[in-house]
C-alpha cells in the first residue's frame, strides 16, 4: 500500500542535530542502540514510523526534545499557488 500523500509532511531534522552536537550517525547509532541503516533511512526522510522507545533514545542522546528532532510542515490550502 502506498503511503498516504501526507506521510511527507512530517520532516525529520537529524541531520542538523548531529552537525550541532559534532556527532556522527555512527556514533548516535551506538549510544542508541540502533543500526547506523535505520538511522539513515530516518535521516533521509524515507521512515515511516518511530517508536516512542527509539525517539526518547534519541531525545537523550541529543539532549533534545522531540519537537526538536521532528517538523510539520502544513498542508497549502486547496488553490493556493506552492512557494518554492
């Protein structure tokens, strides 16, 4: 089944809190717990779904909180002309 066109909406900004932190994706991979691929399919917004137990590993090794890792982008309204 194809993922609903909203699925994209939800952005996931790893890659700006690891550049912040200094850390690697390797690195993170190893203080979480989790593969270096799943964090990478992750990173690269090809996810499509995440844990609580994974987003609160990751919160506490970014010392971040989720709204920090995770970014909503609103739907345009119906007609409007897309920004670019």
């Amino acid at each position: 089944m194809p993922p609903a066109p909203s699925d994209d909406r939800i952005g996931v900004r790893l890659d700006v809190l690891l550049e912040q932190r200094g850390m690697t994706l390797t690195e993170l991979a190893e203080r979480v717990g989790v593969t270096v691929v799943n964090l990478s399919i992750l990173k690269n917004g090809r996810a499509r779904a995440i844990r609580f137990s994974t987003l609160a590993a990751l919160c506490e090794a970014l010392d971040c909180q989720p709204g920090d890792l995770l970014a909503f982008t609103p739907a345009a309204p119906a007609g409007a002309p897309l920004r670019r």
